[in-house]
C-alpha cells in the first residue's frame, strides 16, 4: 500500500541486521593491518632502492676509483716509455748498433707519383680518458616513479 | 568462532607476516650481512671527502713524441693523528703503551721504503699542533707527512714533502692489506697503518730532459694549497706554466684538482665528476730529430769558439713553423734545482744584469750587427733608394752626424757595388745606404719588419728588442748609421729571424709559431693555419736580395757553404754595449735550397773568445750554418739542387 505507514522492525529483525561486535572489530583490524602492511611495504621499497642506490653508489665509487688508479698507471707508463725511447737514448743505441746519420750521399731520392702526403695521426686526447659525458647509469636512478612504471609496461609491451 | 573464520584470519595473519619478513630480510641484509662495498662505507667518514684531479695535457713534438706527460706521486696522510700525538707524549713515560707517532711513521717507512726522519717529521708536527691550539684552539687531526726538516737561509725550519713513487705507494698498500702483492696474495694489515691514507697527485714529467727546454717550459705546482671554493667544492688550479708553451698555454693544458665531498648517490657521483675540467693535448711545431742535431751543432758551435751562450732557431719561412729552437746553456726539465744557476748565465746580458733570462731566442733581445744589413739593403732595394748596380767608395771610414763610421779591423774596401757591400759587410757603405734612404722611410721600413715589436709567438714570455726612432730623446742623425749595421738597435733572435724570412719567402713574413696542433678534449684536431704577419718588401725585391746574398757567400768562400746545395745568408759580428770590451756576439742568419726556401736558420754565439779572430760570425757562427743545414735537409728529405734539377725535369 503506498500510503502505508513504514513501521519500525522487530527487536529480532534489527538484531538479526546489526553487525556482530567482532566481525566489526575483526574488520577494522583488518583495516588497520592492511594500512601498516602497505606502509610497511612502501618503507620496505623505499629501503629496497635506497640501499640499492647506496650500494650502486659504493660501486660505482669503487670503479672510478679502479679506472682512475689503472688511469695513473698509463700516464705514467707512456712517460717511462717515452723516457726510454728519448731522443738521446735512441741515437746512443743506434750508434752502439754501428748506425751513422745519414747525409746526403747516403740517399737516393726517387720521384713516385701520386704519393700520398705524409698524415701525422694525433694522439687520443688525454682527456678522454677521464671524462665520460654520459656514464652510463641506469635511468632508475633519475626517473619518477610514474615514469619507471611507464618504462616498465612499454619494455614488457615492446618485447 | 567458526572454523572459515579462523582460517581467513590465519590467512590474513600469514598474508601480513610474509611482507614483514621480507622487509625484515632486506633490513638485516644491508645492515648486517656485511659487503665489501658497505664496509667501505662502514670505514670511510661520510660523507666521503675524495681528491678527484685530471692531468695537465700532453705535449709532443710534430710526430708524436712526448715531450711533457705526467706520472703520479703520493702523499701520506695520518688520520686520528692527535691520539698518536698523545701517546707520543705519554710514550716516555708509560710501558708497553699504544702506538705513538713515532711507531707510526716507522711503520710507514718500512712498508713503503721511503727515507723519512722520523725523529724531525714528529718534532715539527708536534709543534704545528701547538702552534695550531694556540692560535685557533683546534688541535691537528689529520697529519700530513714529511720526509724530514732542512733549515732555510734564515733560520727557519721547512718540511721536505714526502711524496712516495709508485712502487713505494705499492709496499705500503700491501701492508695495509688494501692490494695483493705480486703474487697475488693479501697481507694481514698492521694495526700500525690503520689510520695512514694516501692520496695520488699527477706531476708533470719531462722524458725528454733538456731537449727543447726552451721551447716546452716548464710547469709547476702553485703556493701551497690556495683552493677556490665553488658550491661546496674546493678547486685548485696549482699547475703554472713558468715559461715556453707551458705557460703560453697554461690555460687550456691545465687539468683541475678538487676536493669534494663524495656522496653515494650515483648521480651526485657523476656530476662531481663532470666538474674535472678536461685539459687538451698540444702538438708542437718541433721535430724532435732536427732539435737535437740543432743543439748538438749548438753545443759544437760554443766549444769551437769558446763561448759561454748561444742559441738557433731552425724555422720554415714559408709557413713561420718553428723547427727547432736551441739555447746554451738549456735547462734540465729534470731537474729543477739547476734553473736558477743556468738561468743566471744565459741573464748575464748588458740589458739584463740581473738575470733570469728564461730563453735566449725569444726574451733576451740583443744588438745584431751585421745580419741587421739584410733589412737595410732590403729597405733600400724596395724603395729603389738604390739598386744591385750602385757604386759606393770606401775608404773605411764615413761620418754621419758628426761620428765617424768605421769598418771592422778599420780597413777599407775600396769602390764597391750593393753585393760586395754585402759580402764584405761594410759598415760605411750600409750607413751611406741609409743616408740615401733616409730616416723616415728606413724606419717606415723597421716598422714593416717589427723591429721592436713582439712577433707574437705563440710562447711566453717574449720581449721585445728597442728600435729609437727620429724624435725620440736618444736619437741623432748617427742613429740612423749605426742603426743601418745593426748597432744602436735590438731584437732577439726570432724577431731577426722572422724579419729576414721575409727575404726567403717572397717578401712576406709569416707568423712564427710552435704549436701546430691542438686536440681538444672531445678528441676534435685543430690544426694551426699559418698567418702572415706582414709583407714589408716586394716579391721582386726578395728575389734580387736573395740572389745578391747567395752570391756574395759564394764570392766570399764562406764557412757556411752547403755541399750540394745553393744557400743564401749573412754574417754578423756586434759589439756589445756599453762597448768598452772586445767582446762580440758572433751571428750568421742562412736559408736554402734558394730556388725553394724551406729553411731559415739564425745562429747566434754569445762572447767567443778573439783567438784566431773566433770573434767574427764569419769564423764562429758561419761553419755552425755548414754542420747543420745538411743534417736537417737530410731530415725533411730535400734533396741536393742537382738531383731536384733532375727530379724536376724529369731526367
């Protein structure tokens, strides 16, 4: 009937509705442990890439401390070497091997055609050596969450 | 409770403690479970105070010989040092106490094998501490160590750095356990070495020695320690070049020496590391063989006329490439300690009594004598004051301006053409050239020339010789005659060099230069273009004085004269100021082949002895020419005129 009164439930009915105290209680300790669980598992990420920064870091430390000791050690062989192959020392060597300089009767000069200029290849810079413009770090440790997700799914949707 | 509902909430309890076990594993791994890496930080104070330094650039020679590299020196630092200072203090006194200074630094000697005196490094740091407390009332933390104490001049005491070789720096790391040893094995670290730290530091090393010190120069370390600051990071800019292309270039070879705090964090890393500036490598003019056959024929050339100094410049007149350039006596780029007393002798000039004279060719100017002719004679021919044909009567002795004008030994030659003035070098006939001339014209001429001007060589320092000119205070009408013959007036070695080259080379002098390439930091070649400085004389001009010059050496018979090869060139013989000695500076400038210039050389022998008339440049320098020219046309492959002749034609 629509214009019936709406009467108020039995006793029994709204006992048999209410929630029990202990599912009530059980689910807000549910709750409460799914948030600390996911704030637990956010710490655990955090200290997760933290330490893995940190360890990434020590390494990468340790590496440039490695490349710059063997670094060190090819300036200073290339200078040993050089001193060892001065000037000086070359021309008492060649001499002790009964070379002579030559003069100008000791050669004879031919016209070759179409020779190429003599091309004096210049050292690799020093510099190279000690300063990568980009060392090759993973993008991890420069990109937002959002945009490690999105790299994430693009490299599994490429492959 | 029924039993599903005991399982969910197992479920639960299970689904909660895995992720608290994990973070509790992760935890337990980074903080307990030990790596070699996280030991390190573990030791390391953080955050990580690092000396990161990249090396001064390279220089070779025009093949790629290195004439300046670097090797690496290190230096030994005790931390936690004021404990050890205070068990050096208690060590008298107590038995059996801990280690002290004193076993520290024996320690260190034994592992490294480097000489230190122990008993005089722990006394000065003893008293750097108390000096230290009581002016700042901070005590010493961290120690630097010496390899002893000399006593200055003065009275006061000085640390000898200790900087211990590569071998040395081995040992001790051995000992401390950080590297294996040759075969592979590590050693227990002593507790002594604990506390030591080595830092490396890049020195420049010169394995050439002398040869081409005056051109390379020489770099050194700067003060002590002057860092300036830059977001957080100490820059140091230590390296100073003192002279040559060390210090022409000290700007773009200089590397960067910083201290930074290091973080762990990669990207921290790496942006430290971009900091380093990058120095680029220089490739010089300079052929290492022809340098050393110069100062060989230097070094001959100084003992046969007895002399004290001396210097040549080998350059390509057509390019303005320096080749070579040679002074006696040369430093030891080895060995610094003899700068000074060598630099002393090559000072010991009228117009720089007190010395330090770095490079004979380019900073100590000189009066020329008679190689100074070339420019008068060129003036005269280019401005048609006279030509190859004019006559002149000498009779050994001119007056200008109220002075009288002598030739050398007084004598008089007689009427004479424009080449026997030249071939006989004399004075009286140049002097009347430039009277014909006149003053305003021949110093028009000396300016195209720059005479008294810098060429701008590429290498530091250069000065400049002293050209008065008609108004300046000095200056009189005799000026002009003696200017004529090269008295009276100054330059060094290159400026001559360099004008004269005008005369090889079709009238047009070319920028002298040493350096001829220059690798930039990213490995791109810049390869030097050759400038002309100026074209003061005429192409027909160059061609009739060169023809007359060669001519008058062959006329003359002279000691420069090349086998095989047609050559140009003059003598010259200076007094020098004040004039009051016999003492000469002996010179002889020469190019060839003439049909095709590729060489100029300019010798130049300071003060040889006036036995058997050695004073001449035509006895002392000539013959110098006559060594050398053969053995650098053998070097760059140029062959004798008659075999280019037949080459060229064909035959």
């Amino acid at each position: 009937m629509p214009n019936d009164p709406i009467r108020k439930p039995s006793p029994k009915k709204i006992r048999a509705y209410k929630l029990a105290p202990w599912r009530e209680q059980t689910r807000l300790l549910a709750i409460g442990l799914a948030s600390v669980s996911g704030l637990m598992a956010m710490l655990a990420l955090f200290i997760f890439t933290g330490a893995q920064a940190a360890e990434a870091g020590l390494r990468v430390q340790s590496l440039i401390r490695e490349r710059d000791r063997q670094l060190r050690q090819l300036e200073a062989q290339e200078a040993e070497l050089s001193q060892r192959q001065s000037e000086e020392w070359m021309r008492a060597r060649a001499a002790a091997l009964g070379f002579t300089p030559a003069g100008a009767d000791d050669i004879d000069y031919l016209v070759v055609a179409e020779i190429p200029a003599a091309v004096t290849i210049p050292p690799s810079p020093t510099s190279l050596l000690y300063i990568a413009d980009d060392i090759a770090l993973s993008p991890a440790y420069r990109e937002t969450l959002l945009e490690w997700v999105l790299r994430a799914i693009l490299r599994k949707g490429g492959a | 409770m029924d039993r599903s509902l005991h399982r969910r909430v197992r479920f639960a309890q299970f689904g909660l403690l895995i992720p608290l076990v994990l973070i509790l594993l992760q935890l337990s791994r980074f903080q307990i479970l030990s790596t070699e890496d996280r030991r390190a930080l573990d030791e390391a104070p953080y955050p990580l105070n690092q000396h990161i330094e990249t090396p001064r650039g390279r220089i070779m020679d025009r093949n790629g010989h290195l004439l300046a590299g670097n090797s690496s020196k290190y230096r030994v630092y005790v931390d936690s040092c004021q404990y050890y200072l205070y068990m050096e203090k208690l060590g008298g006194l107590a038995e059996g106490a801990d280690a002290s200074l004193s076993d520290v630094i024996a320690a260190v000697a034994r592992a490294s094998g480097a000489e230190i005196d122990t008993r005089e490094t722990v006394t000065m740091l003893q008293e750097v501490d108390q000096s230290l407390q009581a002016e700042y009332g901070q005590p010493l933390s961290t120690c630097t160590l010496m390899a002893g104490v000399r006593t200055d001049s003065e009275g006061q005491k000085l640390a000898i750095p200790l900087w211990l070789t590569e071998e040395q720096n081995f040992g001790l790391e051995v000992a401390q356990g950080i590297r294996p040893d040759e075969s592979g094995k590590y050693h227990n670290s002593s507790d002594l070495l604990f506390n030591i730290r080595t830092e490396a530091w890049f020195f420049r090393n010169y394995p050439e020695g002398s040869l081409a010190s005056e051109v390379v120069g020489y770099s050194r370390q700067e003060g002590a320690g002057q860092g300036r600051s830059e977001d957080g990071v100490i820059r140091y800019y230590r390296e100073i070049g003192d002279w040559g292309v060390e210090r022409f270039y000290n700007d773009i070879l200089q590397g960067a020496r910083e201290d930074v705090s290091w973080s762990v964090v990669p990207v921290e890393i790496t942006s430290n590391l971009d900091r380093a500036q990058p120095p680029a490598d220089l490739v010089l003019t300079i052929d290492r063989e022809i340098q050393a056959e110069t100062e060989a024929a230097l070094r001959e050339g100084l003992l046969a006329g007895e002399a004290a100094r001396g210097s040549i410049i080998v350059l390509n007149p057509r390019t303005g490439e320096i080749l070579a350039m040679a002074d006696s006596p040369s430093v030891d780029l080895q060995n610094p300690d003899g700068f000074l007393s060598t630099f002393r002798v090559k000072g010991r000039l009228p117009m720089d009594p007190e010395g330090q004279v770095v490079s004979l060719n380019v900073a100590a100017p000189y009066e020329p004598g008679s190689t100074f002719k070339v420019l008068t004679m060129a003036a005269a021919l280019d401005s048609g004051a006279v030509i190859p044909g004019t006559w002149f009567m000498d009779s050994g002795r001119i007056e200008i301006g109220g002075v009288v004008i002598h030739n050398w030994q007084r004598l008089g030659f007689g009427l004479q053409d424009m080449t026997g003035c030249l071939r006989h070098s004399i004075n009286t006939c140049l002097a009347w050239v430039a009277t014909q001339l006149g003053p305003g014209p021949f110093y028009e001429y000396m300016d195209r020339f720059r005479i008294g001007r810098l060429t701008g060589v590429d290498m530091s320092p250069e000065i400049s010789g002293i050209l008065r000119r008609p108004g300046d205070r000095s200056w009189t009408d005799s000026t002009l005659a003696t200017n004529a013959y090269g008295q009276g007036v100054s330059a060094t070695t290159l400026q001559m060099a360099v004008a004269i080259s005008a005369v090889a080379n079709g009238g047009v002098m070319m920028t002298p230069h040493v350096v001829r390439q220059i690798i930039l930091p990213d490995g791109r070649v810049h390869t030097v273009t050759p400038m002309p400085l100026g074209q003061p004389i005429s192409a027909a001009t160059a061609a009739t004085l060169q023809e007359m010059l060669s001519v008058s050496l062959e006329l003359e018979g002279s000691k420069a004269l090349v086998e095989g090869y047609r050559i140009a060139g003059k003598t010259g013989t200076a007094d020098i100021p004040p004039y009051v000695t016999t003492k000469t500076v002996a010179s002889f400038v020469g190019w060839g082949p003439v049909d095709d210039p590729q060489i100029l050389v300019y010798i130049r022998i300071d003060e040889p002895t006036a036995d058997q008339d050695r004073q001449y440049g035509s006895i002392t320098a000539a013959p110098v020419f006559a060594r050398l020219a053969p053995r650098i046309f053998a070097l760059l492959g140029i062959p004798p005129d008659s075999v280019r002749l037949t080459l060229s034609t064909g035959g």
